[in-house]
C-alpha cells in the first residue's frame, strides 16, 4: 500500500467509525489527528530515504519507536497504539494482510482529584447570586448544581434537550460515549434550580429565537463546553485552595461521595454510564480517614458508648 492508498483508506476509516461505530466525536479527532501524525512521519520517510522500501508495517514499526524516544506519556502511546489497531482490524476486514502488533503500555492509575461535600456545599449554598460575577447567575448555578446532583459528563449536559427531561420524576435522558442512552436523576433542589432557570433567564437568552436546547448562551444558541469550563473557573475563584475546578472533577465528587455514603459500586457505575465496572472501582480509593469517619457515625455500637449497662439492671 502507497501514501496516497492509505489517505483514502483512512478517510474511510473514519467515516466507518462515525457513522457504524457512532463514536465520540473527541474520539474522532483524536484518531484523525493520530493518523495524520503518522502520514506526516511517512511522508517526511519519503523524502529522506527514497531508496529504502519499506512495508506498512515496518513504518508503523518504525513511527511508533520514533514515539519512545519523544518520551511521550503512557496514555498519549497507548491511544495512538489503540488508533492503529482499530485502523489494521478495519483493513484487514477489506482483505488487506498486516501484523501490526505492539503491546500498549501498562497505565498508571492515578486516583481521581474530588472536592469535599463541604467545598461544594458552600459554593452552592453559601455563594449569593447577586456575589457572582455573571450575567446569568440562575443557569451557571443550575448547571453546577446539575453536574453534582447527576455525575454527568460535559458533553452531555451540553446536548441536553427539554424533550430529554422529566421534572415529575427528576430524570433526565442523555447519551454518552457512543451516543449510548442512559438516564441520570436528580433532587429537588436541582429541580427549584432549574425550574428557576427556565421561567426567567432562558426566557431572556432565547431573544425571540426557537432552540430545544437547555442551555443557552447569550446569542440564544447551545452553550459550549468552554463557557461551561468558564462558569467553573468563576466559581473556583470563591475557593481559597489550589485545585483547579471542573466539571469532571466535579463527576469523580459525585462518584466518591456516594460510595462514602454506602451506595453500590454496580448503581454508581450505571449512574456515570461506565461500560466496566473496573472503570469505576477506581472510586473505592476511600482513604482509613474516612472510613474511621463513617464507622465512627454509623456504627450501632458508638451509640452505647453513654449507655450505663450495669444501673440499667437496677
């Protein structure tokens, strides 16, 4: 297979993995820009060693060794392995005869950063909409509140569409990675939150203009994932630590607060959409602290401790 061969088949690729495979669309960039990183690395081969033929997988061979030496992170090699493995199992299903077979490295599991339920309870309870810096303090509010009362992803609560929500039963649809439906709940304070939101400032930001979207920016369209991360930047301000705020922060708080809280690891990880359960065991990293805390409150026997058991026979 030719440079030019290859541009086609990865267009294809591509177009496979959107449409049949229906995957994320950070997933789609990803794998473009990894592909396109590797034909950029063949094309400079090229000009550099004309005289040398080398097969497909020999390049590929060739590319990914160039990586070690970059010292990119584990995570970064282990994506662009993933990218070419899914990209030679697409070949070869088109007749295509290619060994490609690099083992990705073994990932260090860094446990995830969470805030405190006291960190978050005072920035959505003791922070006054009139002390936020923002035109629209009832939908960044609303939408904090919604990312900690559901888990949900970024992407999702930005797709989120008033047919996807049922305030009687504090649920709301979203599609996560894959556009795999599940469905998400939420409180009643969630609820006053975003019932508040949309009697009066969605009113405003709509401008005359139709949209099915919640949540909207000031022109009236679908707000973004950046304004989002803007709204959490505003809010971190209020917080006299270092830890940078965001929404999936805020997802991991979510997860870890309700294992502290005895809720199943198999509820939580159909909560957060996780297609493995390994994925979200990373959230028993409940530390001896904690777990003393939680003994020490819910414990039968630390109710007795002021019970005199010897008067109690008298």
């Amino acid at each position: 297979m030719n440079i030019t061969e290859f541009i086609n088949k990865e267009k294809d690729f591509l177009s496979f993995l959107e449409v049949e495979k229906n995957v994320s669309t950070n997933t789609l960039r990803a794998y473009q820009a990894d592909l396109g990183q590797f034909i950029n690395f063949w094309e400079k081969y090229l000009k550099n060693d004309k005289k040398i033929f080398l097969s497909l997988d020999d390049l590929m061979k060739k590319y990914i060794l160039s990586l070690f030496y970059k010292k990119i992170s584990k995570a970064t090699l282990a994506r662009k392995l993933s990218c070419f493995r899914s990209f030679i199992l697409f070949l070869r299903s088109m007749g295509h005869k290619l060994s490609f077979n690099f083992k990705s490295p073994k990932l260090d599991k860094k446990l995830p950063i969470v805030f405190s339920v006291d960190e978050i309870f005072y920035l959505l309870d003791s922070i006054k909409d009139d002390d936020l810096p923002t035109k629209y303090p009832l939908r960044d509010r609303t939408i904090f509140e919604l990312f900690y009362a559901t888990g949900m992803r970024c992407s999702e609560l930005v797709d989120i569409k008033l047919t996807d929500i049922d305030l009687e039963n504090k649920q709301i649809k979203v599609f996560g990675k894959g556009r795999k439906e599940r469905i998400v709940l939420f409180g009643d304070k969630a609820k006053m939150s975003m019932q508040k939101y949309f009697e009066i400032e969605r009113m405003q930001l709509l401008k005359g203009l139709d949209s099915d979207y919640l949540f909207l920016n000031y022109t009236g369209q679908k707000i973004t994932a950046r304004s989002v991360q803007r709204i959490f930047e505003m809010f971190r301000k209020f917080l006299k630590i270092e830890k940078r705020l965001t929404p999936h922060k805020i997802r991991h708080s979510f997860a870890t607060h309700l294992l502290t809280q005895g809720v199943d690891l198999r509820v939580i990880q159909e909560l957060l959409g996780h297609e493995n359960i390994s994925t979200t065991e990373i959230y028993t990293h409940v530390t001896n602290a904690e777990l003393a805390k939680m003994c020490d409150e819910k414990h039968p026997m630390n109710r007795m401790k002021n019970f005199d058991f010897m008067n109690s026979k008298k």
